[in-house]
C-alpha cells in the first residue's frame, strides 16, 4: 500500500510542471467607454460615460487553447449637472472564442448574459428637493477584441468593442448601448 502511494505521489510530483505550462485561468482589468442611449425615441440621445471593466476568464481545459468561459464587471459613469450624475453598472457571464487559439496576437469573440443596474442622482435645484432614481433590468452584449502577449504571464487587451442592450425602466424599452475598451492581463500557470 506505502508502494502505490509513492508511485501516485511520483506521478502527479511528475505531472506538475505539465500542468503548469497551461494557462486556464486569466484576469483582466482596465478602462472602458461606454456610449448609452438614454430613451428609446426617434432622436435616440446618447451620452459617453468613461468607466471600467474587470473580468475572469477560465479556458476549459479540454478545449483550452478556442473556448473559454468568462465573467465580466462593469462601471460607467456621467455627471450631467442638472439632469443628474448617472451610473450604469453590469455583471454579465457567458462563452468566449479564440478563433485561432493563444498567440503573440490573440483574436477574440464572446457573448455575455447577465443583469444590470441604473442610477441617477439628480442634485436639488430651483426649490426641487435632490432626487434618485434607479433600476435594474437584463442585459446583454456581444462583441470581440484583439489582445497581445508580452510575456509569460501578461498581456495587453489592445481593444474590446462590444455591441448589447439594457432593459432599464420597463421590459418593453430597451437601451442600446456601445463600449470599447483597453487593459492589462494577468495569466495563471504558463504558456
């Protein structure tokens, strides 16, 4: 019995360094741009708010180096004076392609599903006393980016454009939204 644990103990001793040359595991974080459409009418006004993202991403391991799945934060923000300073903030989760595997250059495609949040601290003004007013509602977001590997372990998400909707306020309106965005990224193990 002492025999077998030692032969497990060698083998999987020995099968570290292997293991470890697979980066299943990457973080990501850095600055976005969001472009919102606040009404759904003919003039469809939008606002830019600058914000940020951060996201997971776990490379499943049979299908490491085309598929990953992937959970995203964001944050977007815009004082607009009188009307208010407005937050938008998402977590949304869901499949991530690598259309030609991990590479100096690595294209990138992805569809995220999730839920978000809508904020609006308007500040007191002409005798109106300071009001807020807030929703949340499901979101969605397709899109895809281009990311370089400097190193081992880091890289940089050289740009990010995501196409989604919101569903702030009622079921029946939604919100289209843009975002691009840059970052650094941090890979766990190798490769």
């Amino acid at each position: 019995m002492k025999r077998l644990g030692g032969i497990v103990l060698l083998l999987t001793l020995g099968a570290m360094p292997v293991m470890a040359q697979e980066s299943r595991f990457e973080v990501s974080a850095g600055g976005s741009f969001r472009l919102f459409q606040q009404t759904e009418t003919a003039d469809e006004s939008r606002i830019g708010m600058p914000g940020w993202y951060f996201s997971g991403v776990y490379n499943v391991h049979r299908f490491w180096n085309r598929f990953g799945l992937q959970l995203e934060g964001t944050g977007a923000y815009r004082d607009q004076g009188t009307f208010g300073n407005t937050s938008i903030y998402t977590l949304q989760a869901g499949p991530r392609f690598y259309f030609f595997g991990h590479h100096k250059l690595t294209p990138y495609g992805e569809a995220l599903f999730g839920y978000g949040y809508y904020g609006n601290a308007i500040p007191t003004y002409g005798g109106y006393p300071a009001s807020h007013y807030s929703s949340r509602g499901l979101s969605w977001s397709v899109g895809g980016g281009l990311e370089l590997n400097l190193k081992r372990h880091w890289g940089v998400r050289m740009m990010q454009f995501d196409f989604g909707q919101t569903s702030f306020f009622n079921y029946n309106i939604r919100q289209t939204n843009y975002r691009a965005s840059i970052g650094i990224i941090y890979r766990f193990g190798g490769k």
